[in-house]
C-alpha cells in the first residue's frame, strides 16, 4: 500500500515564521511516518497539470525552520467556481494517498482551504484541512492574549527602524513621516509607535467617533509637530497605520491623489504606493501654508518587516503550532484552524465560529483603543496640542483650537 502523505502549502503575503511552521509539521508527521509533500505557489498547484512540488525531508525541515521568507513560494492565486470545475488536479490527491491539506496564510487561505476539501469531498475523496492562521496585521480574531503568528517579529524589526529613525530626527533636528504595514488594523503601527515613544500615532481605530478624512490625519501630525515646538523639541516622528485608507471615501482618496489597483481577493495594493511619501507631502503642504519651514522626511515600514528571522516567541509559537497540526490531525480534527493559548495548550478554532454570521466574513481583530494599554500611551507619551496650550500655540497656529487633539477626533 502507498506510503500515506500529508500537502502542505503557503498563501498570501509573507510573514516571519512561516519555514518555522512548515519544518515543524514536517518533522512531526515525517517521524510519524508520512510523506510530506510541499507545493509551491500556494493554490496555483492545485489547479495546473504539473505542479511545482517538492518532497519535504527532515534535513530540509532542519534547514528552513529558523530562516526568514518562505521555502515553499506563495501566491495570492484564488481559485474561480471554473477553475474547480474545469481545472482541479484531483489526480494530484490520488495517486499521491494525501489525507491531509495544511495550509498556511491568513483568512483568504483558509476560506479557499475549505472550498478545496469539500469539493474533494463532493468527489468522493474527503480529505482533512487544517490551517494554521498568520498575518503580521495580527488582525485575526484569535482569543485574547494571543497574537497572530509573525506579528512579533515584525514588530520587533519595525521598531529597530523606527528607532533608529528617532535618534536621526533627534540628530538632524527633522521629522519623520513613517508609514507601517496594517491592511484592517494598526497593530503594526501603534506597537511600533509605542515601543519608540513616538509623539504621534495614527490608527484607523482612533476614528471611532468621526469621520476619517485626509485633512484629519494632516492636523493630528502637525498638531504634535507644533506641541513638541512650544516644548522645545524641534524634532520628532509620527507612524500612521496603512489602514487609514481603507477608511478613506474614494473621494478623500483622491484628494490624497491616490489610485489604488487591487489583488485578487479585492483588497486594494497598498504596497504598490509609498503612503508614507504622500502624507509627507500633505504634510509640508500644510507646514508651508501655516509659515511654518518644514523639515519632513518619509519612510515606509512594509516589505522590510515580512521575511525577517522570527524572533524566539515566534520560533516557539510556530513550533507549537506545527506540532499541534500532528494532534489536531490524530484527534479526527478537520476544517479548523489551529491554535495555541498562552500556556501552549492547543485546540481547534472553526471558521464558523469567528465568521459574521451575516457576511460569512472573518472580521477582524481591531485596536482596542479605550484599552488601558492603548490609552495609556495616549495620554503620557504622545504629544499633541490641547486647551492649555492654546496660547503658546498662537505662535504657530492662526487658530490652535483647530489642531486640538481631542477635538479633531471629536473624543
């Protein structure tokens, strides 16, 4: 009888710790006996004639578990109702004895997980699924206290940036303008922010009570610029989340003269545009019409966070995850996604119970912003004009109530 095998493929963007899940469920099952097959391009191999696979040995599972990126490559590719129908390599299933799909990515991937195995089901040939969730974002809807795979070591390297970036505003006596990765939540952002003591941070989250415009964001980072001058600190940094735009209407958009185009799954490209460069030029547009010298630098915080070394908590939490894969799996378990608690005790979570029962969406994990964590930062480290310093702001500011903090988020 052929020997049974397990697939195991990665989708989406790349996160830190994605060769740490993969060379863990590897070990795990080739010790017990399977076959583990990996398939590049995430989805795409599944439909084409020839995939692109590779046969996932120990020595490779050692090789790659402690790397950055991605062994197997990935894809963003999301199969149509047609491409089942027409294109499916059923085959791929059968003559390889797969009883088990990993997938790995974020809820696009595990969306199109469970599409594959009910159609292998509707084929006779039921297969189990498990996925295993990832997205530096962290803006999957796990239990409190656990973060989404990936999201710690990309914050740990975004922070590595955004401090160097303070001590050089500090040297030069600029500004930067810094623009993190957070497609649906501002996580990213506000982590690194806060680890940096940076004296503004943007976050859609923050909008909670008001419309989010352009012109908003503008007179939040200049409202720190001029408070940290009435201080005298002629220098300073301020990290806005790439999710505002996703909460922009087309035609604040367009005032930003942005042109987004959009990804398979309809999710606009943010990374193809610098947003850092077009908030920097908002911004010393604004500084040139309040007579104030602008001395604004733009930096992104994207592409260089998703294929650094994961650091230790992601090398363990991956660990555990891919092993918890193997006992999910024995248990009888398909379907799901698994997941890890705080004390490494694993457990399935089911798609059906985090989706909008509405929608069918996952919604995701937001900043909670009237946390004490999260307010905390807010009022003792950011810096921002308020009432008392009115006066002082007159220096600056032709009407200082209009770049109040609390009022320009109507708090």
């Amino acid at each position: 009888m052929k020997q049974e095998a397990i697939a195991i493929l990665t989708g989406g963007g790349p996160a830190p710790g994605m060769n740490s899940v993969v060379g863990s469920v590897a070990k795990t099952f080739l010790q017990n006996g399977y076959r583990v097959i990996g398939l590049h391009e995430g989805y795409t191999g599944l439909f084409a004639k020839e995939p692109r696979t590779v046969d996932i040995t120990y020595a490779i599972a050692d090789d790659i578990f402690n790397r950055g990126g991605s062994y197997l490559k990935m894809s963003r590719f999301k199969p149509t109702d047609s491409n089942f129908q027409n294109d499916f390599n059923l085959d791929f299933f059968v003559d390889n004895n797969i009883k088990l799909l990993v997938t790995v990515g974020g809820d696009d991937t595990a969306s199109t997980a469970n599409r594959v195995a009910k159609f292998l089901t509707d084929k006779n040939y039921p297969i189990s699924n498990i996925h295993v969730p990832k997205t530096i974002d962290n803006d999957l809807p796990l239990p409190p206290g656990s973060p989404t795979f990936g999201f710690e070591s990309a914050q740990n390297q975004g922070a590595l940036i955004a401090r160097t970036l303070y001590v050089d505003a500090r040297t030069s006596e600029n500004w930067f303008i810094v623009a993190a990765m957070g497609r649906s939540a501002g996580h990213l952002a506000f982590g690194i922010g806060a680890s940096c003591h940076y004296p503004m941070i943007v976050v859609p989250e923050m909008f909670n009570k008001t419309e989010i415009t352009v012109d908003k964001i503008v007179s939040l980072i200049v409202s720190s610029i001029v408070k940290r001058k009435i201080m005298g600190l002629d220098y300073g940094a301020a990290i806005v989340s790439e999710g505002v735009f996703h909460d922009l209407s087309t035609e604040e958009v367009a005032k930003a003269g942005v042109t987004f185009t959009y990804d398979a799954h309809g999710h606009p490209e943010l990374g193809k545009i610098s947003k850092a460069h077009v908030f920097n030029q908002l911004v010393e547009t604004r500084l040139i019409e309040l007579g104030l010298k602008p001395r604004v630098r733009p930096v992104e915080i994207g592409y260089e966070v998703r294929c650094q070394t994961p650091v230790a908590f992601d090398l363990v939490y991956c660990t555990t995850l891919g092993i918890g894969v193997y006992k999910l799996f024995s248990e009888g378990a398909t379907g799901c996604m698994v997941y890890a608690d705080p004390a490494g005790e694993v457990r399935p979570l089911y798609l059906k119970d985090l989706q909008d029962p509405e929608s069918g969406k996952i919604p995701p994990r937001l900043v909670d912003i009237d946390s004490n964590k999260i307010q905390s930062v807010i009022q003792h480290i950011m810096a921002y004009i308020t009432p008392s310093d009115y006066e002082a702001a007159k220096v600056y500011l032709p009407n200082p109530e209009a770049y109040d903090f609390k009022k320009i988020l109507n708090w």
